[in-house]
C-alpha cells in the first residue's frame, strides 16, 4: 500500500510518499511560502529537485505534490491512481477524538469545533485535508491526531483543579501532545522489551519537549496541557510557570495577554535563559568555552525532565523502561547522562560508551541496570501511515 502523509501548517505542507508496512519512503518534501508565490523541495533517491510553483493555496500545493510524484525523471510512480489513501496530521482533536479515524463531514465538522483549542494548527490542518479533498476525491483521507494517544489519561491527571463549569462547558483540560511520537515509540519499546505489560517513560525531547508516562501500552500522564506550553522548558517555550509571572509583568510594563503569551511561547525556554539560541547544539557549544548563561539553561532543562521522570515513576508505581527520542533525545548523549544523573535511585545505570550514539535506536543502559534505558528513533510519519492503513483496510 502506498500511503501519502500530509501535515499541513498555515503557509507550508509537508509530505512524505511511503508504505506502511515497509516503513520505507518512496520520496517526500515540502512546499512552502502557499499563498505568497510558492516552492516545492522534492527529495527522492538521494537527490533533491527545488521548483518555484505558484501556490495561491493548499490546493495548488497538493497539486504540485501529485504531480511530481508521477514527473517522468522526479517521480516515484506512473499514475497517482497508485496512492491508495491520504493520512493527514491534525493536531488537536479536544476531547472528540481518541483514535485517529476516517474523514467525513462529521469528523470535519469535530475539527472545526476544536478550533478555539488548536488556533494555529487546526485551521491549517483542515485546509490540507480539503485541498486534498478537492484534488483526490476519490482517496480514502484519515486524520490522525496529536492528542488523541493521552486521552487514556485518568481524570486525576488531566483535570485541572479550576472551577468544573471550565471543563464541563469549555473542555479546558490536559491534553498532551507529540501523541503521535509517544505512540509509536511505545509500540516499538514495548516490541523491543517483548513484553507489554510494562511501565514505561517516554522523553520526547527536542525544540518542543513532553514526557508520557505510559502503563500497559496506555498513556496515565503526558507534560504538556491544555496547550504545547507547559511541561518541561523548551527551545523557546517557558514551560511550567506561576500564572503570577504573567501577572506581573503585563501589570508592571502595560503587556497585552497575546503580548504575554508570545514571550512564554516564542522568546523564553534555553533561549532566554542561556542568551545563546535555542538550538541545544548552539548552547552545548557555548557551554564548552564556559558561558555560564549557556551552563545553567543545560542544567535547568536537565533538571526539568529528571523531576518528571521522577514524578512519573512515583506515578506509575515503578519503571521499567526510560525511552529518549526526538532531536535531542536522539542525538544529545551528554543531555541523556546528565538526565539520568542521579536517577540511580530508581535503578537507571547508563552504559558510557553505549551512550555516545546518535540517532540510532539502541539500549544505552547497562547489562545491570534494573531500568532499560533505550534511544528510539521516532517516526511520526510511519504511525500516521500504519494508523491509516489499518483504518482503510478495516473499511473494506
């Protein structure tokens, strides 16, 4: 089966050409700057073909897409009657959605409702999902969403402790998000593990950061709420704050609360507080020729995640497996030992030199460590795609 995978944003679409059952990827790209002029970069077989396309919006975008895919030299296949269905990446699905599911009017209808929780991402999620209606009528369409792994959570962990008329009329709870990376690389530990019976912990780390605690393959807890911004402190995210912080500074310097949140989202995390740049690359090399700014923004974050593996473990009563992925999780090894420095209480024993990889999956703990401790490449694309193979097969 050849699944095309779309994450769409507000000026740009994402795709990826792959089969789900292989895991390997035909071709993928990006269009960007829709609405503006338009460019299309296209990778496939190791080379990559950049083309200006007018793009006036997401429909010209898609089109673009099918038609480099069937291009004589760029191509990857003869006629786009070979793409079997489309799974798009939604990114909040409130508490209308658990599971991913086919697109119809109803679900449509349930993305547009969840609008005032996803404001950025919703709207642009749905015009990839009609562009691609308008141009592949025919395709099966699944939505797959960013939320929907944490709904398992217990009401003790995703009701916030405000008045209940806020949950009951406005939905206001923790949702989580990277639901889609937390579930595949649950999957793949519980694979590796051989076992699902477990407790696991899963450190999704990179820009944007989340951890999950996850018993029996199902999520008890995720870091991040109502929106991307609490948990852990992130690239340029603020993080877990007092309200009170906010208070102040929009009380003392005549601050707007969009004004307020564009701080705490976009100019705050190691950015701020290393001076430095929110690439932990930037920073690690900062930190190296002795910033002490750089120093600290390394060592807060490390602390951030430790007190929630902490907490997470006194949640779940116990773990048996720690999971580190995305960019920083997958390639920081000495952001991985500082994390578990000190974790040796709950069992966790780094291997030195099994941590030194980068971007491999592999078991970093040593033989006796009571913790499994793995790095797990993430693929979010691969379980938008198996998630949509299945749903399609299933409607047969």
């Amino acid at each position: 089966m050849n699944v095309l995978v779309i994450n769409a944003g507000s000026s740009s679409l994402k795709y990826q050409l792959m089969d789900p059952q292989t895991g390997a990827v035909a071709a993928k790209g990006l269009c960007e700057r829709i609405g503006i002029d338009g460019r299309l970069t296209h990778k496939v077989r190791g080379n990559k073909v950049v083309k200006d396309i007018p793009m006036p919006t997401h429909s010209e975008a898609i089109t673009a897409v099918l038609d480099i895919l069937v291009d004589p030299e760029h191509g990857v296949i003869h006629s786009t009657d070979e793409i079997d269905a489309v799974g798009h990446r939604v990114l909040h699905g409130g508490m209308k959605f658990s599971a991913s599911c086919i697109i119809d009017d109803a679900c449509i209808q349930a993305i547009e409702d969840c609008i005032p929780l996803g404001p950025l991402h919703n709207p642009a999620n749905l015009m990839g999902i009609r562009a691609c209606q308008a141009v592949m009528p025919t395709k099966p369409q699944v939505a797959v969403f960013d939320t929907a792994f944490h709904m398992t959570m217990p009401p003790k962990a995703y009701r916030y402790a405000i008045p209940k008329s806020y949950y009951e009329n406005d939905d206001i709870r923790r949702y989580g998000f990277h639901g889609t990376s937390h579930k595949y690389i649950t999957r793949r530990a519980i694979e590796l593990m051989g076992r699902s019976d477990i407790k696991i912990i899963n450190c999704h780390l990179g820009n944007g950061s989340s951890l999950s605690a996850v018993k029996d393959g199902k999520c008890q807890d995720t870091s991040m709420g109502l929106s991307p911004l609490a948990g852990v402190c992130m690239g340029t995210r603020s993080g877990d704050i007092d309200p009170t912080v906010c208070q102040f500074i929009m009380n003392k310097y005549g601050i707007s609360v969009d004004e307020m949140l564009n701080i705490l989202n976009k100019k705050s995390g190691v950015l701020a507080l290393s001076g430095v740049s929110s690439d932990f690359r930037d920073i690690e090399d900062a930190a190296a020729q002795g910033n002490e700014d750089a120093i600290l923004a390394l060592d807060k974050f490390a602390y951030e995640v430790r007190k929630y593996v902490g907490a997470y473990a006194a949640a779940l009563g116990g773990c048996d497996c720690l999971v580190f992925t995305a960019g920083v999780g997958e390639n920081g090894p000495d952001t991985r030992a500082k994390i578990c420095e000190g974790l040796e209480y709950m069992g966790v024993k780094l291997d030195p030199e099994k941590n030194k990889v980068r971007g491999e999956e592999v078991r970093i703990s040593a033989d006796d460590s009571k913790v499994q401790v793995w790095v797990i490449p993430t693929n979010e694309e691969l379980m938008i795609a198996q998630d949509t193979m299945e749903l399609v097969n299933a409607a047969k």
